[in-house]
C-alpha cells in the first residue's frame, strides 16, 4: 500500500524544503524528507552539480546513483554565480507561509545564502549546513574513516594493512542525523517560533557515533582499544563458517539459548561441556563465549565442513540461532526477495528503466512511503517559480533570455 | 557551549517517550531523542535486559556500551510478566498531555503493550517497533549484512572470502531512522492530531539503504553488481599509500583539481601526460581516472615510499586533495583532538569515570545537544512514578514490596 506522494496524510505533508547539495549526504536528507511527505526542489548549477554523472552507470550513461538518491524532487537549475540567480534562490528559502524557509545544503559558508543572510529577510528560518572537517575544510566519508581507527579493526586478522569500508557509513548516518535536525527543529518553530541554524560536520557524525558506541571511550577508560577481530562479532559468539560445497554463513549466538541450540545442533554438547570444565569457563556467559572463541569456532567448523549449505540451513533455520547465507547484491536481487517485500514497488524511471524501488524503512500504519522518480535536471524550474514566488511568463522568459534559469531539457 | 538538559530551548522539549529496548538500534534511538530534548524514560525487567553487560567493559565490569547507549536517560525496573507491570507500563505511555503517548521498542509484538491495545487507552499514541526481519524473526546488523552483499565486496582484492564489516551500520541507520520516523510522527500529531503505528525492520533498513545508493540497481538494470575494489573508491579516483616510514594515507581525488594537484605534488605530470596519450584516455573525466587506477596508483606510490609521513603530510595539506593519515582510535584519543572538539564534554559517569563523551553530531543555533550520565538501573522508579503517574508513597512501596517496581540500587 502506497500513500499518495505529497498526500495529507504523510508526516511532513505541507513542508517545502529547498536543497542546494551534492554527493551523498545531503541528497539522502532530501530524499528522506521527500519521502515523508516534504515537497523538496532541489536547485543546482547549471549543468548540474559534480554529482550529476556519478557511478554507477548505465550503459547509456545515465547515473544510477544520481536518480536513486534524487527521486520524487523537482529540479531547478539556476546560474548560482549570477545575482538574480542568487537572488532567486533566496526568495525560494524565504517565501512567505508556515511550511517554508528550510534550507539544507552541502556547499559551504557562501554569504549571499548564509544563514544571517537569509534570516534577515525572514527571521525564522531553519538552515543546515552539512560541512566535511568542522573547520569548513572538505572530507569525505573515506577520509573521515581513515582517521577515526575503523579500517585498522577491519578485515582478516593476518591481512597486514588497512580496510576501508565500502559502504558510505558516515555518509549515510549524517543524511539521517540531516532530516532529524531539520524535522526536529520544524517542531520547535511551530512551537516556538524559533528558526534555527543547524551545522553538522561529516567528521562530527562519525566521532560522535564512535564515542557513543564506546570505541573512543574504552581508549579513555580502559587504557585500549579494541583489537581487531576479523569476521568474529566482538564482545559476544558470533563468526562466518563455510559449508562442505563452499558456502558461507554468518552465525551469531547472543544468547545462552543460542548458544545451547548452536551446539546441538553441531553435535558439539559433549565436547563444549568438557572443554568448559578444562578451562575452568562458563558458556553460560557471554563473555566466556567471546573469550574462547577460537576454540568454539574450531569445533563448530567441521560440522560446517561436513555438511552442505542446505543441511546447514535446514538445521539452522530449525534452531533459535541467528544466521544468514552470505549473499551476493546479485543474489538478492536474483532471489525474488525485493519482488516479496513490500518496501519495494516498480519506479519507470526515464532514462535509467524500470525497476524495483525502495520506500523508507519505516511503516506509517503499515503504509510505506516512496517517491516518483527523479525528475531530468532543470525540469521544474518554470513551474516552482510560477508556483512559489508568483512569476509570470515575461519575468520567466526574462530569466531563461539571460541564462540565469535553465531551460527544461528537450525530450 | 551547552544547553542545560531538557531546557525549553531544544527542539524536542516537552515530550516524553518510554523506552522498552536493547542492544543499538533502539537505544540510540532514545539517546538521540533525549540529545534533542525529549525527557526519554527507559523500562527495564528486573535486573536489567540482555544487553547490560555488553562489552567494552570497564576493569571492574561496568558495561560502557550501555552507559554510552543510555546517558540522560531516566531509568525503571519492573517486572514485565506481572499484570501490575505491564499495567504501568501501559499507563506511562497513555498519560494524558500533548507531549505524552510514545513508546520505543525493539520487543517484539507483545499484546500486552501493543499499538492496538495502547490505541485503545490514548487514541493519537505514536509507538515504534524496531523489528529484526520483517516477518519478526530476530536479526542483528551481522546477519542482515551477510545477506546483503557488502562483506562480498569488502577487504582485499586478493582475500578469499568475506569480510564484515565492524561498525554495526545498520543499527546506526535504524537507529536515526527511528529517531526521525518518531519526530516526524509527533510533527503530524500536533497537526493534525493522529497518531502512529510505525514499524522499522533492520533488514528493510539495510535493503532501502543498498536500493537508494544504487547497489540493487545496478543489478536490476545493468544485470551485473559492483566488483570488489579493495580500498579504491568506487567510480573516482581514492585509494591508500604507505610511506617511507610505513605510515598510511587515504588520498582521494575527487575532482579535476584535486587530481591535477596530486600529480603535481607527486611529481608525475609528464608520465601521466605521456600514459594519457597512450591510453587515449582523459584524466579530467572521473571514469578515466577510475578506469586506469591501477596503473595511476603504481605511478603516485612511488612518490609515497619515497617520502616519509611528515613530508607527505605537508605536500598533501598544502594542496586541495581530499587526504587523511589513518589512524588507531588509540591516536585519535591521545591527539588531543577530542578535547579541542567542542562536540566533546568531560562526562562524569558513575561505575565508569570521568571521560569526554560526544553531544549529537548536529549543533542548533551553535550549541552542542548533549546530556548528563546514564543512571543507575531502576534509580528512577519511584520518582517518575510518583511524578507521570500520581502515585503516592504508599502505592509505590506496594510495588516494591511486591516486587513488580525494582528498588533503587544501593550507592
């Protein structure tokens, strides 16, 4: 079930945000917002931003990546180093009316949209800045990682060297931390009036996030860090095995009940109970079960290896233990899950085709909330001017005339 | 700058949220609600739930997991299978006021406490189930990212296998999602006067996360996923170096100009002319770079062991290339940067120590959200039961004598 886009009924049904962004994190608090109901009319350079061709590719080269993170936004193209250009950009923020005057965007302290700038013309606007280094210096989230101590605690133990994550992690949470901030600080001005003027650092996301889940603090406190733990969880029983025809598994026993289940179901009870009374450790605690890991791990691993992955699977999916099949993205895609799930429908959009699309991941009254495709660059531009600021035709042609809006690209 | 804890200034002043939860997602959800404002009353059973001894621990066994996880938050302990438990439970979250009726879970679908049955004491309650899979199977960020397809395309190019990743994204990811899908709820209560019934799957998380960056896409539309690339960027031109001196540096060049000045400071303008020419390709476009990274990196690494880590430093901070020295969170800590990070404040938590901990990533109008210590398990019973509910002494020792309210503990 789909809820109308732009609907009443979504949550931030009568929001219209402007979005001046580019990359990832900005772009993933656009769409977020839109999602949930906000009108967002993303504005960029003509031409486009440096994003606009990013890869993933089509063979025709249309920007998989670019659509993806840009769907259900209208799209003005304005020459952003023009005066009236700037100056409609401003009148965009600031129109009049209670869902309006929200800027987010990733482009750095320009003073003719700088947070005073607009909330001289009106005084309760919200804006958020996303920078890379606090200082206003640029970072991406590889960067970033770099610096923090992630790519040191990753990957195998005996590989000699660093592992970057492939997935944009602090990207990500900082797209989400974005539309939090924006969403939270719409409800402090329909209560209190009070714009705001939100900065949030990529570099600020990821060290906060790592203090918060305890990597800076047990350096603080303990002394250390946590030592690298190749695939195995840390703190608790959890590690991938491999199957007698090569197939992987993920296993993660977190509870007694789990761990009691995993070794049943590995025929391991005897040996694990006389390893226990050797060692002098209890497997009734977490702890304990970390602690050895390597020796559990060896005994678990010549059930894997004497088993095929669907006797593996049966016996798992018979038992509470938490497990997965590792899988491909090609394999997911392949497996019939996305047609089964009903976060996902079909999106026709131009120039890149037909395909399965996610909503956001939550459920509004068991509703999933997704977009239209993204629109071509520049499409909307004639029809918000008209809409929000109230142009006629002259004063648009005036604007195409000069250069200063861009054209809707010929179909 | 720091704004006194639940002050009318932030954004979600006013609201108060019951948290029943364990283990990331959901408690970061409450933490990041709580930075925001909103007075976050966490319910335990007695004696804590599965997640109070996680690690890191502290020499003396104090969880910095859960004291990170759980700071500003008020505290009960109850019994949750005794009708008189549930039934307070059920009462804090229905009590009357607009900024009442809203709980957080990762429990499951308790009949007891479900949004039905809470929907029948207080019509607009807004309640939020964090789910494993979707059909309510439990899951954790490991399982959901076997399943996914990152640990396929993660580590070294040469390594056979999979490689997990060790920051928990995906609990991160849930986490804010639920933090913004809760705003965003309380934003439509206070207009339109509905409530919620929001339900976030892990699982559906990662796979909306993978679907919007592209990564199921491009199976869907191109027929083929990403190959793995080690720790090269994909679809622009990033990777690491290692100095003389074996010090590493993430390099990314994301742009012609930062590209242009990479060969610049590494001196190789002319060979990467000349390998241009040959290859017929064209370094200004970002797919050239990407495409040729190999033979690129093998001409940019010699400058890099040529050199040790300060002078590569210098030539990389005095040009626009994104870089960063990797490092351990042990040097992140021992830096100093944490305590010339204004994101950062001395916390003095007890059973822990004093540390610097991190406010939310987001700074409002230049002020840092942040909170005081987490509390002492089931400190806060008889205080928020006598304050949210009205009880009166006698009523309160009547639960503790009965054991259904956990005592405070003893200091």
């Amino acid at each position: 079930m789909t809820a109308p886009e732009h609907s009443s009924d979504r949550p931030l049904a009568g929001l219209r945000i402007v979005e001046i962004s580019s990359f990832v994190a900005s772009p993933l608090c656009g769409l977020t917002l839109c999602q949930l109901g906000a009108e967002v009319i993303r504005i960029d350079p003509l031409g486009g931003a440096a994003d606009t061709g990013r890869w993933p590719l089509t063979g025709t080269g249309a920007s998989i990546y670019w659509t993806g993170l840009n769907r259900g936004k209208r799209s003005i193209g304005l020459d952003l180093r023009s005066e009236s250009g700037q100056d409609i950009v401003r009148r965009l923020v600031t129109a009049p009316g209670p869902g309006n005057g929200i800027l987010v965007t990733n482009t750095g302290g320009r003073a003719w949209m700088s947070h005073d700038t607009l909330c001289a013309l009106r005084s309760d606007v919200i804006t958020l800045e996303l920078l890379g280094r606090r200082d206003g210096r640029p970072a991406v989230d590889y960067t970033v990682n770099a610096a923090l101590g992630f790519p040191q605690i990753t990957g195998p133990s005996d590989h000699d060297g660093v592992v970057n994550h492939v997935l944009p992690a602090w990207d990500i949470a900082a797209g989400l931390h974005a539309a939090l901030a924006i969403t939270a600080a719409v409800h402090r001005r329909a209560t209190t009036g009070a714009g705001s003027h939100i900065v949030l650092p990529l570099e600020d996301v990821a060290l906060a996030t790592a203090g918060t889940l305890g990597y800076l603090t047990e350096v603080q406190v303990n002394g250390t860090g946590r030592p690298a733990t190749g695939n195995d969880v840390y703190g608790t029983y959890g590690t991938d095995f491999v199957t007698a025809d090569g197939v992987r598994f993920m296993v993660v026993a977190l509870t007694s009940r789990h761990f009691r289940d995993l070794t049943a179901l590995t025929g391991t009870q005897e040996t694990v109970a006389a390893l226990e009374t050797a060692l002098g450790a209890d497997f009734g605690r977490e702890s304990d079960r970390f602690e050895h890991r390597d020796l559990l791990t060896a005994l678990f691993a010549r059930w894997f290896r004497s088993h095929d992955a669907d006797e593996a699977g049966r016996a798992l999916a018979g038992s509470s233990v938490l497990h997965e099949r590792y899988r491909t993205f090609e394999q997911v895609v392949r497996s019939g899950d996305l047609e089964r799930n009903p976060l996902f429908a079909t999106l026709s959009q131009p120039r890149i085709g037909e395909y399965l699309a996610a909503a956001m991941p939550a459920s509004f009254d068991g509703v999933h909330l997704r977009t239209g495709p993204a629109a071509d660059l520049g499409s909307d531009g004639r029809e918000v001017l008209r809409e929000v600021l109230a142009l006629d035709d002259a004063e648009i042609a005036a604007l195409t005339d000069t250069g200063v809006l861009a054209e809707p690209p010929r179909s």
